[in-house]
C-alpha cells in the first residue's frame, strides 16, 4: 500500500499498460514533454520514449482520429483531451466515428482506445472549461462511459478500459487530481460496470459520480451524526456499462433514492436512473426520487457563484433531510 | 510494386505501364463504370434505397490509385466511396446488394451506399461526415510507421472536403509525424450543388493548399488513368521509403448530380457535353486500341463485365432482407447492445 494522489494514479494507470503492452500508444497536447498540462502525465515520456508518448498540435479532431485509425488496425492507443468541453470540437469522432464503425461495418472494424479527459468543475475555470459532460457521452450507442473517484480506481478502471475491446471515454475529474489515496502495490485491474457502494445505509439510497462521490459520502456522515438518517452512498463509478442491479438493490433496502449529478439539470445521467428505477422498482419506492444538480445553467467562474451552482454537501444534507419524511 | 516483366510487356518498347497493367485499369473502369449505371437503373426501379453518391466519370481516379497500391495498402474513402471499394477487389454482387440493402450485401444492410467496407480488401471504411476520415487514415499511417509496416494509407475525398477543418488538421499532422499516407483529392469542380470556385479561396482546392503543409502542389487529370496510376505510385514509393505524406488534386468531372436526388440543373449549358468527350472510359479505349490491343479484346472485357454485374444483380434481387436479429448485433465487442445489468 502506498499513498498516491489521483493525478500520480494517472500516470501509474498508463505506464502499467504500456509496461503490459507495447501495441499500447499515448498522445494529446503537452501530454509528453510537459508532462500534461495537470501533471498527470509526468515521466511517461522518459520511461517510453517519444515513438510511443507523442505530443501533438492543437487539432482534436487528428487527435481522436489518428487514434481511431491507430486502434482500428491493432494498436490500442489512449489518446488525452486536455479538458472535457473540448469534446465539442471533435463531436464527430465520440459521436459518428468511433461508436458506430463496428455496428456500421456489421462487426468488420474494431475500435479499442481509451479517450481520457479532465472533466467537472469546482477549479473557477468559467463555463467552458470546467463542464461535466458524461452525458454527452452517455447518449450514444456504442462507447463505454467511465468515470472514477479515487486514486485506486483511476488506475483499476484505466487498466480495465484499455484491455477493453469497445471505445472508452474516460472522465477524470480537474478537481480531484490533488487529492491522494491509498493504492495496493502491483498491478490493479478493475472491471467497468461496476458500482461500488462506499457507505452501506438503510433510509436512503444517494448515487453519485466522481467528485460528487466525496460530496455525497460527507453529506451522508452528516446526515447521520447530526440527523440520525442512515444513507447507503454508492459510486456509480461507470455509466455503460451501467451496474443498475447494485442501484437497484439498494433501493429495495432502502425505498428512496437521490442522484448527486454535477452537470445541468436536463438529460444528466441520474435521469436515465431514475427513470429506470420508476420503471422497475416503483413498488420498493416510498417516496419520490429525487435528483440533485447543478442548475440548468452555464458554469460562473467567481468561487462564491460557482460554489453556489454545483451540489455541494450542504445542499445535499438539506436536500436529503427536508424530502425524507 | 510491379515487376520488372510487367513493366516491359507492353507491346510498344516505350511503354512504361505494361499491357497486363493497361488492362486491369480498363478493366476496372469499366466495372465501376457499369456497376454505377446498373446502381442507378436499381434506384430508378426503387431496388436501391435511402440515398447513392455516383462516381460516373471519375472511374480513372479509383482505378488508377487502385492499380498503384499494393494489396496490403489500406483504402480510406467517402460516401461517394462504391468505385474505390470495387477498385480494391470487392465482389461486385456485394457492393450492390449493399445498396440494396440485401442479407449478401457487404455489410448486411446495416452500413448502406454511404459505408460500404471491407477489412478484408483494406477498404477500411467509406465516411459519410466530411473531412473525419483524414485524420483517421492518418491513424492507420501512424500504426504502420509504429510497427515497421510498410504499407501506406490511402484517403480519398472531394474538393469540398479542403474547406473543412479537419482536412487542415489532417494534413499538419501527417506532415510533422511523416506518416505514410496519400491524400488523393477528386476535384470534380462541385462541392455537392455549388461550383467550388464560389466557396474557395484559391483556384486548386488542395494543390493550391499544398504549400502551406510544406508539401509539392500536385496536379493530374483525373480523367486519364495513366496519369493517375504514374502519379499515385511515386507518391505510395515515396511514402513506403519514409519521405512521408503526399497530396494530389486530380481534376474530374461528375457526369451525374451529386445524389440520386440531385438532377444537376445548374450546371451551364455545354459543360456536360465538354467532359462527356473527355470520359475516362472513352480516351482509355482509343489508347488501348493506339498502343496495339485489338477490339476483340477490348470488347470481351467489357461484354464479361456486362455478364458479371447481371449475374450479380439477379443475386441480389434473389437475395432477402437481412434477418431481424441482426439489428442489435455488433453494437459492442461482445457481438451485442447490452449497457447495464
């Protein structure tokens, strides 16, 4: 066991792979020499050379398609999108290319790369750098959707995303590179669709996603230190694939449940969920579901605005308290 | 590359291109040239569906790279993508039972006109989105340069796809990472409905762009497969030796609209006409017959072509829909569509 920040996780994820596997390639912008613009890159470029850890221009679309072609004929390259809003800018690729060149070609063509991304805010980015964008994602048929909350699982779900045969895009999360957790010595390889339930509870069900899984986990502690409501929090960890039997499980225990979703209100991922949960576990319901996000709004910049926007624990334990009963 | 015999079979000494070669090119125009036609007479019968991108008049461009590559090169194409797929190889029946949208086709109906791909012959997809399949094709080219292949990425497009910018970011990147690639632009002077002169910026849409990659501005007429052939296969040389990217404009013209929806009004008066006497397929058959090939010859590829599509055609039309299963196949790796538990 070592202490390790989420940022150093990065770093470790890939160098396990490209150790494992030299089909395995990295590029994006700054993502070698400089070591990643976040420093989640750092030493890659020492360790693997430049044939193999690749600085790129600023061109997402010959990012994200120069990975494509590479996966498509045997390399499985990961490929960075320095900040997740820039996915706009190369839609095509998340959206037409990638997710659709096996289904299209009846299973002829294969894409297994890795898209890794800083997402979320909280870092007084402004409103096009500091957007959750997992349900841009989500939406498409096709990709696989991950998105991890702890330094274990950065590298657990990376080495699970790589291995993966399908197009995976990756959500690391801008404002949890500098926290730190304990990481197991060796090799971690995790499995994608799998939630993980961090606190166990009996009065509610709170479902959260990266940053939000920390928000959730201390609005839970306390909910129940200064409330007595005993919260079961689970870290939904993966979007597609989607671990709804574990959510669902939950919910039969508990009869309630709350999604902590940081992007804008319409179509965020907790909408599917609930939606789902309606359809199938009505019955286990005793009382509405409810989601919490942020506003349908563009992100502010200033700390006190931004703050105010994106769920926050005190929100949450608000939230939670005054809808229970 | 061709062998030395090849190159000297020609029946005249100064010949650099070979009999053998001249053939296959003749021969693959005309295919492409009847399948069109037949692709065409299918949609007026309501037998072809959605929508189809014709290459009638452009068949020199496809043949001529084609014959040039190698069989392990790779093909990158466009929706207007059914001459360079039967170029590589691809059995006609299939090509067409794809836009058919029959259970033979290439892809069993679940790709159409727009995607016709096979693995198998290196067509590595055609694209529908303008412009994506650039920095895709610079992917493939990045692989071959990782792993010491030396096969070439070919990536064919129009001009209307210099005016976007993936185009710009393809070309950068292949130029600065010498990937071995090809962009081989078909000028056919209209980006979809709208001369391209109005919406370019320069005269020559990617050979006048040459320059700004740090690449030679290459110009050929894509009406003579010769010239194609010639050019293309320096331009994979140099990419197989390591010289890195090459850009071609070759200047055609597209005897029909741009989509069977497209009737093509706009064109002036006589344009058709002018080109109509250019048509690749007419000037290859005057050369054949010049450098010696009798018309016996000439005419028995053009009459076992004619057989070869109607025996595909009655294929087709025998073949059925696809089955019903297959709509949720091959959404993921493991062959199916499942997204939770």
């Amino acid at each position: 066991m070592a202490e390790l920040s989420y940022r150093e996780a990065v770093a470790r994820g890939i160098a396990q792979e490209m150790k494992r596997d030299e089909l395995v390639v990295f590029l994006g912008e700054d993502v070698a020499a400089a070591g990643g613009v976040f420093k989640a890159t750092e030493g890659l470029l020492d360790q693997f050379g430049p044939t193999r850890v690749r600085d790129t221009p600023i061109s997402e679309q010959a990012i994200l398609g120069a990975a494509m072609g590479a996966a498509m004929t045997g390399l499985r390259p990961i490929a960075e999108i320095m900040f997740s809003d820039f996915i706009a800018v190369c839609f095509d690729y998340i959206a037409n290319e990638f997710p659709k060149s096996r289904y299209m070609t009846n299973g002829q063509v294969k894409c297994p790369l890795v898209v890794r991304t800083g997402n979320g805010g909280a870092a007084r980015f402004g409103a096009q750098h500091s957007q959750s964008v997992e349900n841009w994602a989500m939406m498409i048929p096709g990709l696989k959707v991950v998105a991890p909350s702890t330094p274990s699982d950065v590298i657990g779900l990376l080495a699970a995303s790589v291995r993966d045969p399908d197009p995976v895009i990756f959500f690391e999360h801008k404002s949890l590179y500098a926290t730190k957790g304990e990481v197991p010595d060796g090799e971690i390889v995790d499995r994608l669709g799998t939630a993980r339930i961090i606190r166990p509870g009996k009065d509610a069900t709170i479902i959260a996603l990266a940053l939000m899984v920390h928000r959730a986990r201390e609005a839970a502690e306390r909910l129940a230190d200064e409330h007595g409501i005993d919260c079961e929090v689970i870290d939904v960890r993966s979007l597609v694939p989607l671990d709804m039997q574990t959510i669902l499980k939950s919910v039969a225990k508990t009869g309630r449940l709350y999604t902590v979703e940081e992007n804008p209100r319409l179509c965020g991922w907790g909408a599917e969920i609930t939606s789902i949960v309606a359809d199938e576990a009505f019955y286990d319901l005793d009382g509405p579901i409810v989601r919490i996000t942020t506003p349908h709004i563009p992100l502010p910049a200033a700390d006190n605005l931004e703050d105010l926007a994106l769920p926050s624990a005190d929100r949450i334990v608000a939230k939670i308290k005054t809808t229970l009963n | 590359m061709l062998q030395e015999n090849e190159r000297s079979e020609g029946l005249l000494t100064n010949d650099d291109i070979g009999l053998k070669t001249r053939l296959k090119l003749y021969r693959l125009q005309v295919e492409i040239r009847q399948a069109e036609q037949r692709a065409y007479d299918l949609f007026l019968q309501n037998l072809v569906k959605g929508t189809s991108h014709l290459s009638l008049g452009q068949e020199a461009i496809a043949a001529g790279v084609a014959t040039a590559m190698e069989p392990g090169d790779l093909s990158f194409c466009t929706y207007r993508g059914h001459a360079h797929t039967l170029a590589r190889g691809v059995p006609v029946e299939q090509v067409l039972g794809e836009l058919m949208q029959r259970d033979n086709g290439l892809m069993r109906g679940k790709g159409g006109s727009m995607h016709l791909t096979s693995v198998d012959h290196g067509v590595m997809g055609s694209y529908a989105i303008i412009g994506a399949h650039l920095p895709i094709a610079c992917g493939a080219a990045w692989r071959a340069q990782y792993t010491g292949s030396k096969d070439v990425s070919v990536c064919f497009f129009g001009d209307g796809t210099t005016n976007i910018g993936a185009f710009h970011e393809a070309l950068n990147f292949a130029v600065i990472w010498k990937l071995p690639v090809l962009f081989m632009c078909e000028n056919n002077l209209y980006m979809e409905y709208t001369p391209i002169e109005v919406v370019t910026a320069v005269e020559h849409p990617a050979a006048d762009r040459a320059a700004a990659y740090g690449l030679e501005s290459i110009i050929v007429d894509g009406n003579d497969a010769d010239e194609v052939y010639r050019t293309v296969l320096k331009a994979l040389d140099k990419a197989r030796a390591g010289g890195g990217p090459s850009l071609i404009e070759a200047k055609t013209y597209r005897h029909s609209g741009h989509s069977r929806a497209d009737p093509a009004k706009y064109r002036p008066e006589g344009e058709l006409d002018k080109w109509l006497e250019r048509d690749p397929i007419k000037i290859y058959r005057t050369r054949l017959l010049e450098f010696g090939v009798n018309e016996d010859t000439i005419k028995s590829i053009e009459d076992e072509t004619a057989s070869k599509i109607e025996t595909a055609t009655e294929l087709c039309k025998a073949s059925p829909p696809p089955p019903e299963d297959i709509l949720t196949t091959d959404v993921y790796a493991d062959g199916g569509w499942a997204w939770r538990n």
